[in-house]
C-alpha cells in the first residue's frame, strides 16, 4: 500500500504541469469540472497543487525511510525464512530417519516374534511329549502303587486284628491288675481308718483328761474359796463380830445412823472389796497360768501325734516297699526254682537209669503258679543230686536256697504300734498281704 501511495503521488506532479490533461486523468469521469467549473475551480486546484508541491520533499524522505525500513525487514523475514527452510529440512532428514528406523525397528521385531513363535512351538511340542511320557508313567505308578497300598491295607487289617487281640488281653491283665491295686488300697484305707478312729478316741480321752483336769482347778479354787471364808469367820469371832451371815440391809441401816459408823462400815466394805478383788486377779492369774500350761501340752501332744502320724505313713510306705520289693524277688526265685525243676525233669526223663527211681518226685510242665512251696522245698534240698549218672550226665548246676538268700528277702515286719504288744518273730505279719501274681497270668501273645 505504501509503494502504491508513493508511485501515485511521483505520478500526479507531472498530470499538474499539462493542464487539463492532468485533470482528465485525475478525474476522467468529471466532464463537468473541465468544461463547467470555469476559473474558479482551476483556481482552487491550482492552490492545491502548490501545497502539495511544498508538502512533497518532506513526505518523499518519509517515504524513503519508511520503504529502507521495509527493506530491512523483508532482509530480516528473508533470513527468517532461510533458517525455518533450513529447520524443515532438518525435519524432514529426522523424518526420514525416523521412518527408516521404525521400519527396520518392524522388521526386528517380525524377525524376533518369528524366532519367539518358532521357539515356543518347539517348546510346546517338547512339552506335549513330556505331557504323554508323564501321563504313560502316571498310569504305571498309580498301578503300581494301588497294588502296593492293597497289599500294605491287607497286611495292616492282619496286623489290626492281632493288636486287637494283643489290647484285649493287656486290657483284661490291667483289670486284673487294677483290681488287685483297687482291693490293696482299700485295705490300706481300712487300716488308715483304724488308725483315724484310734487317734480320734486318743482326742477325746485329752480332751475329757483337759475337763477333768480343769473342773478339778476350779473345785480347788471353791475349796480355797470356802476355806478363806472359814478362815475370815474365825478372825471375825476372835474379834466378836458376827458370823453367822452378811449383815442384811435393815441391820446395816440401823447401824450406819450416825456418821462414824457410816465412815466405818464404808472403810470396811471398800478393804473387803479391795481383798476379794486380790483374791479374783490371783485366781485369775493362776487360771490363766494353767490354761497356758494346758494349751502348752496340748501343743506339744499334737506335735507328737502329727510326728508319730508321718513316722506310722513313713513306715507304712517302707512296709508297702519291702512287700512289693518281697513279692517281685519270690516271683522272680519261683520262675528260677521253675526252670531249674523242668531241666532236671527233662534231664531226668531223657538220661533216666534202672538204679534211679524219680517215680515219686516227676513234676509235670505246668504254669509258673502252680508251683507250690513243697515242691520248691524239694528242689531246694539238697538230696536232689544225681549220684548213679556218669560224669558226662551229672548235674553240676548249684542249688537254690532260701537260707541262703539276702536279706531284702525276708518279710518285713510291721511297726510297733502303742496300743499293741510286740509280736512274736514266728507270728504272721498283719494285713494288707504281699501281692501274689498267682490268680492271674497273661496268654502269650500271638
């Protein structure tokens, strides 16, 4: 728009010059101005154009800076241009890059997911042989197995019936042991009863002795009472008072009228009171004394009653001990004296000689409890020797013998009681028995 100004006004000056040449170009449309206007209008046109020919110096070095001002920065959008050419073609390189990349970058990828499937196939088929190899020695151990779990249930239903029958008869020798244990404590209790009842009388008898005994002090304190009555009846006849009774309420009333025998009489009756109150604290004092002394012995009494109690159990518990210690050695020398017999017997019967007669003395195999004490005297004496075999068949196995046997062999003895005699040594010891193993042996087992 400016360079149009600019060439519009550098091409009016020389219309200006011609006349009415310049008036047609300017207004070509405008006949009326040319021919009708007449002087005054060319006049007025005239002065305009002078203005503007003084105006144009001026507006032509405006014109000039401003068109070298347009200049610059079309040099300046130039380079603009040049360097935003230069950014697209560096885009459009990193483009081309860039879809280069991405296309080798797809390729890569085709080539890895191809080596991935081709990998997982194999894979796949490799698994599916392992799958079927699996499954074939699958069948063949569940074959195996199921016939080897048969074979284990039928040998543990076997086993189950024998433990049954094993827990049956342990069952049946608990019982009988429990019962065996069930009758002992009963007759210990029994005893310990006794013994309870007994030490229950032995109270009784302190506590009515404790009666006796203070009934007997307080007898002694109205005996002593009575006696220093009658000794204060004494003294009052030697001083002629009298005697017979307490004076009653009239006669003391009669004889307190005047105030000296009041003063008297009350002197008397407050030393009479201070008397019997001596009397009452000694006696008292000596009550008390004897109540301590009492307690004391009664203290002492159960002390020897609590520690002659834990020596009865002490000693019951040891007899207890010895028993069962008693009866485990008699079993145990039974089945030896058993065994000892048997071999002779069988020794006897297959080695047997016409100058040998055991006719009389043959045991039969029978149970351990059947073995009595006759025939282990008659093994353990000492007649039993073979004396007609050869020195091949002789017998040189020792003898048993119960004289001979230690001492935790021996029945015990029960403890001396207070209230019982000692017994004789020959005498039978007093209940509970030892335990016998005797009523009951358990069946082998199967």
């Amino acid at each position: 728009n400016s360079a149009f100004e600019l060439k519009s006004s550098i091409r009016r000056p020389r219309g200006s010059g011609s006349g009415g040449g310049g008036v047609q170009q300017i207004c070509p449309q405008t006949p009326l101005c040319c021919h009708g206007g007449g002087g005054g209008s060319r006049g007025r046109r005239r002065r305009r154009e002078g203005g503007r020919h003084r105006d144009l110096p001026f507006r032509l070095e405006e014109l000039t800076n401003r068109l070298a001002s347009l200049q610059q920065e079309n040099k300046v959008l130039k380079i603009e241009l040049e360097t935003y050419k230069l950014k697209c073609k560096a885009l459009q390189e990193e483009n081309r890059d860039l879809r280069k990349a991405s296309v080798t970058i797809q390729a890569r990828a085709e080539q890895e997911e191809e080596f991935i499937s081709n990998t997982l196939f194999k894979k796949i088929q490799a698994l599916q042989k392992e799958k079927e190899t699996l499954a074939v020695n699958y069948e063949k151990e569940e074959e195996f197995l199921t016939n080897e779990l048969s074979r284990k249930l039928m040998q543990l239903q076997h086993e189950k019936a024998e433990l049954e029958q094993h827990l049956e008869q342990e069952q049946e020798f608990q019982v009988n042991k429990l019962m065996k244990k069930i009758k002992k404590l009963e007759n210990d209790t029994i005893s310990k009863q006794l013994t309870l009842e007994q030490l229950r009388r032995e109270k009784i008898d302190l506590e009515n002795t404790l009666e006796q005994e203070q009934e007997a002090l307080v007898n002694r304190l109205w005996k002593r009472m009575d006696k220093l009555e009658a000794e204060k009846r004494i003294l009052q006849e030697k001083l002629d008072q009298p005697v017979s009774a307490p004076p009653s309420p009239r006669d003391i009333s009669m004889e307190i009228d005047s105030p000296e025998n009041m003063m008297r009489h009350i002197r008397f009756l407050k030393n009479e009171v201070e008397r019997l109150k001596k009397q009452l604290r000694a006696a008292q004092l000596q009550h008390s004394e004897k109540m301590a002394q009492y307690l004391e012995e009664e203290r002492h009494m159960r002390e020897e009653n609590l520690r002659l109690q834990r020596k009865l159990q002490r000693e019951m518990e040891r007899r207890e001990a010895l028993c069962r210690q008693l009866s485990e050695s008699e079993s145990s020398l039974e089945m030896d004296d058993e065994r000892f017999g048997l071999s002779v017997t069988f020794s006897s019967a297959v080695d047997s000689t016409p100058g040998l007669s055991y006719a009389s003395h043959t045991v039969g195999f029978t149970p351990p409890t059947s073995l009595t004490r006759a025939g282990m005297s008659y093994y353990n004496s000492p007649g039993l020797h073979v004396q007609h075999m050869g020195p091949s068949h002789s017998i040189t196995r020792p003898l048993p013998r119960r004289s001979n046997s230690p001492d935790k062999f021996k029945r015990p003895t029960p403890p001396p009681s207070p209230n019982t005699q000692t017994p004789l040594p020959s005498a039978p010891p007093p209940p509970p028995p030892p335990p016998q193993p005797a009523p009951f042996q358990p069946s082998p087992q199967p």
